[in-house]
C-alpha cells in the first residue's frame, strides 16, 4: 500500500499535464505484482486504446527512473469502464442518477452491503435511494463502492457521440 501512495502522487501530476485524471492505482498480486493505474480524459470524451498506450509509455519511462517499486511489476493502464469504482467524494456527485454497488466498512441497518441510486453529497456525505428509503453514509465509512451497468446507462452511452 505505501508503494502506491508513493507512486500515486508522482504519476498525478503527470497524468493532469497529458490530460488525463487518475481514478486509481492498486498494486495487485504478490507473485506476479501488478500496478494497475485506471485514468480517463479530463475532457468529458471516452477513453482510447491509444490514450492508454500514451499513459503507459510515459508511466514506464517515469516509473523506470523513479524506481519506486522494489520488485518487477507488470504495468497495466485502462479505463475506469462503465462499472467503474468510485473512490473520490465528487465522483458520488458527478454519477448522480446512477445506480451504485456500495460495501460499508461497519454494518449500517444490520448490513454492509448495498445497492441503491446516488441522489449526490451533502458535506462528506453521500446520499443514496434504497429501496427501503433514502440512506446518508459518511465518505469515510465507504470501503468500496462501484456504477452498476443498468440498461438505462448503456442506452445513454449509445446515445453520446464519440470522439475518439
């Protein structure tokens, strides 16, 4: 984990200069390491087969004079996709609407895992529609939390001009 901290705050402002946000970076696998770096486009466009490729060239290059990681690693760079995880407060603002998986870190209601539609952020808050009634969660209870790939999003990705 402290390895992508530290990798996490060198290849942010990178990615922001080539225009890209970074959603997040995990180093998965003891055996075979793999350093996932998951970025889309600042812009609101999709992200391409050729915008990874970009990404990665340069994270290689960087990350190979850095050395951060003391092991070999295979660097893996994608899209967050339509299910994407949501790891920052601002991204339960911005899919507003959508459904959501959400896995809590402490039981809430007797559970800790649910699915409802996010309704935004109040404060550090997130404000979720159950079926049962609206739920508040604080951010910081969220252990996990990812888009859940409805009909109703595939018809507006359909419906959305791509530009790459």
């Amino acid at each position: 984990m402290k390895h992508t901290n530290r990798v996490e705050k060198m290849v942010q402002p990178m990615l922001k200069e080539l225009g890209y946000e970074l959603v997040q970076i995990q180093l998965l696998g003891k055996k075979n390491p793999c350093l996932q770096v998951m970025a889309e486009p600042i812009s609101s466009r999709s992200m391409s087969i050729a915008d990874c490729e970009s990404i990665s060239h340069a994270l290689s290059t960087l990350l190979d004079i850095e050395d951060l990681i003391p092991s070999s690693y295979t660097l893996e760079v994608s899209s967050p996709g339509l299910d994407r995880p949501l790891v920052r407060l601002d991204h339960f603002e911005r899919f507003k609407g959508h459904e959501a998986l959400i896995e809590t870190s402490t039981n809430i209601d007797g559970s800790k895992n649910f699915r409802a539609q996010i309704n935004g952020v109040k404060g550090d808050n997130v404000l979720l529609q159950a079926t049962d009634g609206e739920k508040v969660f604080a951010f910081k209870d969220i252990k996990k939390a990812k888009l859940v790939v409805t009909d109703e999003m595939l018809a507006e990705k359909k419906d959305k001009p791509r530009d790459d």
